[in-house]
C-alpha cells in the first residue's frame, strides 16, 4: 500500500488545524482508501493554542506527526523543511486554511498514478480580494517576463510531488529556497490542475506588506538579472546625458557669463536626481547582495524544538 504525506505549515492556526485534519481523515476513507496517509504539520512557533492542537492530534492517530520550530523561520524554510521530512511515495503541501481546497488532492493522486511526478494547482479565479488577485497576476507575470527561468504564473507551492522530486530538494542544501521556482527550474514534467482558492475558513491570514515584499523580492533576486542590468543600463544612460548636460551648460556659462552666472538651480535639481536613481538602484543591489548572503551562511532552514510520532531511526 502507498503512502501520501501531507505536509500543512501552520502559524496561529488553532481554528483550522482540528477541522483541517478530519477533512484530510474524511477524504482518504472515502476518496482514496487504498493508501496510507501521513499528515505532518510544522508549527512555525504560534503564539496561539495551535501546538496543543495538534500534540492532541498526533495522540489520537499515529499517522499525523508533528515538528515545532524553535522560532519563526519565515514562510519559505518551514514548509520547504516539512517536505524534506516526509517518508511517502509522495508529499502534498497545503495550506493549513482551507485555501487549499481538499478535494483537489484526489485529482492530484489520479494525475500521480497516470505517471506525472508533479501535479500543481494552477489558481484560474479567487474569492479573495479582486484588486489582491489582480496585482498578483501582473506580479506573476512581471516575474515570467524577467526571469531567465520558466515561471509559473498563479501557482501558490499546493501540489503533489513525488519522492523522486524530494529527494531532488534535499539535494539542493539551498537555506533560502524559493519552491516555486524550484519547480519551474529543477522539476520533472507536470501537470497543471486548475482551481477556484476559496476563502480561509477562520482566522487571520499572517501575511502583510514585508511578506509579500520578502516573496517578491526573493523570486526576483533569486531568478532574474534584470534588476541588475536595470541599474548598469540606466546608470550608464543618466551618465552620458549628465556628461553631455554639463558640457553645453559649460558652453552656454562661458558665452553668457552674466545670465548663468547665478543659474545654480539646473544643477541641484539634476543631483538630487541623479542621487535619488543611485540610492534606488543601491538599495536593489543590496537586496541581490542580501540574498548572496544568505545563502553563502549556509544556516539550517530551521531549527527544532520538538517532534512528536517520528521513530527514532527518522
């Protein structure tokens, strides 16, 4: 019998995990009764009751495990670390609210079976905010028209992979990875599943502004040069036109000296602009440089506090 592995990353989730996981329970006695499940959530550090939660969990039933991180490791490395944990025939993440629609996961194994390593969820449409799904789609697909790399337009990181796919991953010894566009690099043909994302069923989303700025930013520094070649190809234009600027303002003070003589305005407002494009341009090598960093560190993707249902060999 086949093992699924089900991978849910949780913080401050105590009013989804419960239901979260009877709904996972519910589904493989009715739509995938030949195969075993293993359900691992990682807490990453809830301030909230979700920790008790899910030890009750894991005492009720051996196959749902649970790993709580020392701290919040951000929202890539916790799920990226869980799926390195998983010991199935394949491993599913999802979200832990709902958002990630269950009843995908039995079209997701059908896909799996038919011989596809990777099935993903592609989001065609979304009950959340319109304006939020609509900036989404132009982010995704700045990011697909700068990246030397296949990107995947609407895709959130829910899907299938098969453990050939996960033994790829812990290949990688990546401590920032990006899985979407691990995916779309590194990932063996897929299949792409389309959805409707619902709301979350309770709670409060933890993602904000910084979130999805560290997202952005990740995707762009880890798969595009264009901010780099941005900054060589503008710095160089705003060079030789400064150049040329002071060359015929130069010209023009020296053959009327009496009018240019006090005409110091031209040039503070072009160094206040020339300075402005170096801080932005500074600013995004540095988020390049941060990256680089981090990555040169070689810190774990997270550090443990405890985990409960692993044997002791795991």
């Amino acid at each position: 019998m086949k093992t699924i592995s089900i991978v849910v990353p949780c913080y401050n989730e105590e009013e989804n995990v419960g239901p979260l996981a009877d709904a996972l329970r519910e589904m493989f006695r009715k739509d995938l009764p030949d195969y075993r499940y293993e359900i691992l959530f990682i807490d990453n550090d809830s301030r909230d009751k979700t920790r008790d939660l899910i030890r009750g969990l894991c005492a009720g039933d051996q196959g749902i495990k649970g790993i709580f991180n020392a701290k919040n490791f951000g929202q890539f490395n916790s799920p990226y670390y869980g799926m390195l944990q998983t010991t199935g025939d394949c491993t599913i993440l999802m979200a832990a609210d709902f958002q990630d629609p269950v009843e995908m996961i039995p079209k997701y194994v059908k896909e799996w079976e038919n011989g596809y390593k990777i099935v993903i969820g592609i989001k065609k449409s979304s009950q959340e905010n319109p304006v939020m799904y609509w900036l989404r789609g132009c982010y995704y697909k700045l990011i697909k028209k700068l990246s030397d790399v296949e990107q995947i337009e609407q895709f959130t990181g829910f899907g299938l992979y098969d453990k050939r796919f996960i033994e790829v991953l812990r290949n990688l010894d990546d401590p920032t990875p990006f899985l979407r566009g691990i995916v779309a690099e590194l990932g063996f043909r897929r299949k792409e599943i389309p959805y409707e994302q619902p709301l979350r069923r309770a709670g409060k989303t933890s993602n904000n502004f910084y979130r999805l700025y560290d997202a952005a930013m990740l995707s762009i520094t880890s798969y595009t040069k264009a901010g780099l070649r941005l900054a060589t190809i503008f710095g160089s234009i705003c060079s030789a036109v400064s150049m040329i600027v002071a060359i015929v303002y130069l010209v023009l003070k020296l053959i009327y000296w009496d009018r240019f003589a006090a005409g110091m305005a031209p040039l503070l407002i072009g160094m206040c602009f020339l300075g402005s494009v170096q801080i932005f341009f500074i600013g995004l090598v540095g988020e390049y440089i941060l990256t680089i960093n981090a990555r040169v560190m070689k810190r774990p993707l997270v550090v443990e506090e405890e985990r409960i249902n692993f044997e002791e060999n795991e």
